[in-house]
C-alpha cells in the first residue's frame, strides 16, 4: 500500500444526501438548474433518451407472457407490459400448492444455517478489514458489506481445507469450520498488522449537498428491502435448474456423504473451482446436528440462500460504489435497478454461481472507485484488496481468470497513472499474491488431483486425469465458440438484446445516459471500457450464452447509477425516481411471477420436496424421479445412464455426466458377456434407469457416448441381468430396470 496523504476528493455534482437538521427547516426548495453542457453534448443527451425510449418501447412489446397464463383461447404470446395486467397471476403461483405455518417455520429453519454463516463470515472479514482497511471513512453499510464478502471467501477456504482432510460430513464440522475461518481471520489480522504497522485511520466526509428532498432515498430503501425478500424467498425454493442438480448442490451432497472432498471420477464438473458451493457444504453440516438423515437436502436450501445473498450483496457493492461519487439517493435506487435485473436474480436464486462472481467483482470496483477520488487508506489503489476479490472470483469460476482478474488488473495498473512504473510493478506484485492466495488453493487441488491445474480446461496441454485423446476432443467440441461471421454476431446481440427473457428495462438506457452525460468522469470512461471488453471476451472465448455476462454485470449497474444520476439532473428528482420505480416494478413483476419459473414461494418446502402435482398441477420433479423415490427403497442402489441430474433421487445412486465413462460401459466394454451378471451383482445395483431423451439431447449438444444404445439393453435382458420393471416414465423417455440377481430380494422384501 502507499503511504501517499489522501486526497480531497472531488465533489460530485448530484451528490444528494441531506441531514436531518436542514430538512426539519425548510419547507420550500427550487429544483436547481440543470448543469450547462455544450450544444453537442445537448443534442447528444437526447438522442439518448431517444434511444433509450425506443429500447423500453420494443422491451415492453417483446412477447414474453405465455398465452396460457393470460386466458385459455388466447393464441400466440403477450407482450411484457401484460404483467401490469395479471398481478394476480402472480400470487396464483405463489400459493399454487399446500400452505401452512408449517411452512413459515420450514423456511426459519432454512434461514438459521445460512444466517449462521454470515454472522461468521461478517465477525472474521471485520477482524481483517480493521487490521488493514482499504477505505477512508467507511459507511457501516461498506464496512458489513465488505466483511461479509471478505469473510465469505475466507469460510470457503476454510471449508474447503477441512473437507480435503476427511472433516466433513459430521455433526461438529459446521462448528469446527466456524472456529477456525475466525482463528484464520485473527491470525491474518496480526500479520497484516505487522506488515503495515499503524494504519492511519483518516477521516473523510463524504461530499453532500442538501438540495434533494429526502423522500426519493426512503422510497428507494422500501424498493430495496421488498426486492430483497422476494430474492430470498426465491433462494429457498427447492432445485429445479439441470446445472444445479448435476453439480451446483451435487457435489456437496456427495461430498458431505462421504466425509471428505475428493475427486470424483464420474462428474468432471465437480473438479473445477468450487469456492461458492462450499458454503452449501457448510449448510448441510450445520443440519446434521438435528437432522442428519435429511441434512443433504436441508442443508442444500440453506446452502441456495447463500448464493442467492451474493446477489444481494453485489447489488449493495455496486450502489455503494455509485453512492461515493454521486450519493447516497442515486446509490439506493443503483441498489433496486440491479436487485431488479432478471438475468442476476433468476440465477442466483436458482443456485447458479454466477452472481458469487459478480459478487467479489463488485467489491473490487468499489475499492477501485473509491480510489479514483482518493478515498482509500494512502489515497493510491489497495492492491492487495483489490487482487484478494479477484482471486476470491476465481475461487468460483475459471472465467473469472478472463472476466474478474484480468479487467481489475488492468485497472489497477491504470488507476493511479501519476505513480511511477515501479511503484505501480510492485502493486502489481501485491496483486498477483492476493490472487494466489485467495483462488491458488483451487489450482493446487487440482494440480494434486488430476496434474492439470486448470483441469478439465487446457487438456490437450496440460492432460487431466480422465481425459483422453477422445474426451478432450469432445470437451472442446462441446464448448466451442462458433464460427465470427456476421451472422453469428446478430445472433448473439439479439441473445442479450430487449428480445432476452432475462434482460432488465432500464439499465441500458440509463447506461446510455451516463455515457452523453458524464463521460468526463473517470469511472464512467473505465465502466465503459470493461463492458467494452468483457463482451468481446465473452464473444470470443465463450459459447455465448448470455448468463455468462452476469459476473459482468456490476459494470453496468455503476453506469446505470451514473445515468440515473445524470436523469436526475437534467429532468428532476421526480422523473427520475418515475422511471427508475416503473422499471423496478416491472422487472420486480417478472422476478415474482411464472415468467422466470418456479415461484411457489409461499408452499410448504416438505410438500415441494416431494412436490406431487395432484393440488396444483405444477411439479418441479420429473416423473421418473417421483417414482424412483416411492419404488425403491433407502437401501437401494441406482444406476443412472444418460441423466446426470441426480441430486433428488434419494436411493443411492451411481452415474456419470456426458464427459465422464458410464459405470455401464465400464463393464460392458471390459467384462465378457457370461461375466456380466457377476459384475452387476458385485456393483452392488439393484435397479438401473437409463433417460433415452436426455441422451438424444446430449449427443446433438455435448456429445454422449455411442456405445450406449437400445441394442446394449436388449443385450442386457438376453444376458438374464436386467428386467424391464417400468417403461413410459416421463413421456416415454425413461426406463426404469430391475438387475436380475436382485429381484428375489426385491420381492421377498415387497
């Protein structure tokens, strides 16, 4: 860190907060007059409203709103502005199931673990953030919101050393992961104590003006805080996303099964960095002191409301950011645009990780644009911070590498530009050991694991313990770009275009309006650079689905603070909070309503669990997987083929995703035919269910093993290991076999 003597920083033009003193005195205010800008400028900023007016024109007329939803004649697509419409709908699809206070208290019990996690996560990022803190003059906002985001990371690591040592999946391994991400935290606090020495602990006064009424930052923090619930009641719903069952909350149900994180042959997925899973394994072993034998399930819901909170607190990163230089009104409702957005909530509390990334993204831009105004401890860039969120990302995702520390790297070379070369060399430094030191961990398990430290990625230089010449051949197959032509850049904007289900009202207009409207400031300028290259990255290194822009997103949603800003300047603080709230209310209409899925967010969890759709006729459970968990016992032994999906099942269950060998061919293609019933009975299966549709969908994706045909069942049958015990299963798509040489114990024990 620099010594350097802060700077003053630069005063905003809409800073807005306003003391409690003057607003009891006066009575009548005069809206102050807009800024003068240049006649080109001028012309410019309406071209954007203009722009922005059309974008929100063609976003409210997109067809989005199912015809079923609206009537039973109805043909084709509503447009979004149907929402407005059918509020009822809405609390249809809460309540569409049994609602008791059973469930009420279901969902406390869920919150419990999950609040646990975050007390602990705050008290030891609070230890480390006093030892060596990065702002000057912090609000108790940033200063929670830091130390949860910094204690978060240090709890994964935590937890992720202990699992690797066997210290999972007990009943004291919740407490014992607590003790030491604290005794971690207070021994780091020491070290960084002696490495800096005495922290000045400089005072700051954030810029204020007392121009703006206070009403607009109230109605802003009723939005924030209704916004918020909502995304907590959505992260506790049961799993219903592919990705989340395969491996999201998979792998630390295994994991906690087994009593140690290992790696496991059969889910290549489950070796790539892992860091927000964790704090589901975390959950799940807080259950087990009270419910230990549905502590895998239990523990995943609270483990869901974790990685929904990262949505949470990257939208608080980002108003946060936008409230140092512009103030605390246009931060709140910078906080309700981004808890409004579609794309960062619907997979966050469905349990994707992507808004873990967003999350640590976010903590780094706030350092970085604190620092532009000399407002960090020593007035330069905290290097090290800023590398430990980065590395924290690429503890969740290898993306990150291109998404989160490469941009924050750049900016933290160009933040202070007036520095000399080698100053700025030897932040870099501080930087790369923060990274290491927060995301290293993952390279080196891998490393350890499968001698690729980036494993399954960079097999073909690397290797990897189960990759072959014909499964790297088919990873990359799998993931390829596409081709850059034209056509292919059409399609992609159109992905993330007003067209996107999950694309947000008004955040790129707004972000329009900041770049006319204050592009004379720095972190505009910056922001707009790092959209700039986070879609070219995204354009070029990705298969370009559009989610994989959301750790992107607190890019956007600083320009949109910015913007709004900017509105509120030129228009008044009425039209600005006008706009902002009907883009909030119809996003927030999206978030709550059947248009982004399931949202019984009012049923009793143990009936989601379950979740027969005899009440309400909707499920979230495939039939086969009802069916597997009533017909087979506890004590059962599964084989899935084709469905990797398997997180519900409660039988145990043997499987393997697309890119792993099926424990099917394993014997099939090694064990003579005579010797098959053997092997069978020495597996230890008792049923075997193979998804046929799920493998026709892989093999036109990802690509699945040809081996695995209608023709190798019928072998099966002839070979006397298999019977046919249910077929139709899920529209016909799934049979359900019982192995032979378990059938008498089968029917002695029905």
């Amino acid at each position: 860190m620099s010594s350097k003597k802060a700077k003053k920083p630069i005063k905003p033009n809409n800073a807005d907060d306003r003391s409690s003193s003057n607003l009891a005195s006066s009575t009548h205010r005069t809206t102050p007059a807009p800024p003068v800008w240049p006649s080109w400028r001028t012309r410019a900023y309406w071209g954007a409203l203009a722009v922005g007016a059309l974008w929100c024109g063609l976003y409210l007329l997109a067809p989005q709103w199912p015809a079923d939803m609206l009537a039973a004649n109805a043909e084709g697509n509503g447009p979004r502005w149907f929402l407005l419409l059918a509020p009822d709908s809405n609390l249809e699809g809460w309540i569409a199931g049994r609602v008791t206070l059973t469930g009420l208290l279901e969902r406390l019990a869920v919150l419990l673990p999950a609040a646990i996690v975050v007390v602990v996560a705050w008290f030891a990022g609070r230890l480390v953030l006093r030892a060596a803190p990065p702002l000057v003059s912090p609000s108790r906002l940033e200063t929670i919101t830091l130390a949860i985001v910094t204690g978060l990371s240090l709890h994964s690591l935590m937890v992720l050393a202990v699992g690797l040592a066997g210290g999972v999946g007990r009943w004291w391994s919740g407490p014992l992961v607590a003790g030491l991400t604290i005794g971690v935290a207070y021994g780091a606090a020491r070290f960084l104590r002696r490495i800096h020495g005495s922290r000045s602990r400089q005072t700051l006064d954030m810029p204020r003006n007392h121009t703006s009424p206070a009403w607009p930052y109230r109605l802003g923090c009723v939005v924030v805080v209704a916004l918020a619930m909502l995304s907590v009641a959505r992260s506790m719903l049961p799993p219903a996303e592919y990705d989340v069952r395969e491996y999201h909350l998979q792998a630390p149900k295994e994991w906690s099964e087994a009593g140690r994180i290992t790696f496991l042959p059969h889910n290549i997925y489950t070796a790539m960095p892992m860091g927000a899973e964790m704090q589901v394994l975390a959950t799940m072993d807080w259950w087990r002191i009270g419910n230990a034998e549905s502590a895998w399930w239990w523990g995943a819901l609270s483990g869901k409301v974790l990685i929904g909170g990262f949505a949470l607190l990257t939208a608080l990163l980002a108003g946060l950011a936008v409230r140092r230089v512009a103030g605390r009104t246009s931060g709140i409702w910078t906080v309700a645009l981004a808890l409004a957005m579609p794309a960062m909530i619907e997979g966050a509390t469905l349990g994707l990780i992507e808004a873990a990334v967003a999350c640590f993204f976010a903590a780094g831009l706030l350092l970085l644009v604190a620092a532009l105004h000399g407002q960090t401890c020593g007035g330069a860039v905290p290097y090290g911070w800023v590398g430990f969120f980065a590395g924290s990302a690429l503890a969740c995702k290898y993306p990150a590498l291109v998404f989160v520390v490469l941009p924050l790297g750049i900016a933290c070379w160009f933040g202070n530009p007036t520095l000399p070369v080698a100053q700025r060399l030897r932040g870099l430094a501080w930087f790369a050991i923060a990274v290491a030191v927060a995301g290293g961990p993952w390279l080196v398990k891998n490393w350890v694991w499968t001698g690729n430290p980036v494993y399954p990625l960079a097999a073909n230089v690397f290797g990897g313990r189960t990759m072959d010449e014909a499964k790297i051949a088919q990873w990359n197959r799998g993931h390829e770009t596409g081709d850059y032509s034209l056509r292919e850049l059409a399609v992609a904007a159109e992905r993330v275009s007003w067209k996107w289900k999950s694309q947000s009202l008004m955040l790129v207009p707004l972000a329009l309006l900041a770049v006319v409207g204050a592009w004379d400031r720095r972190e505009t300028r910056y922001a707009v650079l790092g959209v700039v290259l986070s879609v070219l990255l995204w354009w070029m290194l990705t298969h370009r689905i559009a989610r994989f822009l959301v750790p992107s997103l607190p890019l956007l949603f600083i320009l949109a603070g910015i913007g709004w800003g900017t509105l509120r300047e030129r228009l008044g603080i009425r039209t600005a909070v006008a706009v902002a709230f009907f883009g909030v209310l119809i996003n927030g209409l999206m978030i709550s309503s059947p248009l982004m899925g399931d949202v019984r967010i009012a049923v009793d969890l143990s009936a989601l669990r379950t979740d027969h759709s005899g009440d309400s006729g909707i499920s979230r459970l495939a039939e086969h997987v009802r069916y597997v968990n009533e017909y087979l016992a506890a004590d059962d032994r599964l084989l899935a083929v084709g469905d990797a999906a398997v997180f519900d099942f409660i039988p145990h269950v043997d499987y393997a995703t697309t890119f792993d060998q099926s424990p099917l061919t394993a014997i099939t293609d090694s064990v003579p035919e005579p010797q098959w019933p053997a092997a069978f009975k020495e597996a230890g299966w008792t049923h075997v269910l193979v998804h046929w549709g799920e493998i026709e969908r892989l093999r036109s994706t990802y690509g699945f093993d040809e081996r695995i045909t209608p023709e190798l069942f019928a072998r099966l049958q002839q070979a006397g290991v298999l019977r046919l015990q249910r077929a139709g299963l899920t529209g016909g798509n799934v049979e359900l076999y019982e192995v032979h040489c378990s059938a008498a114990r089968n029917a002695a024990r029905s």
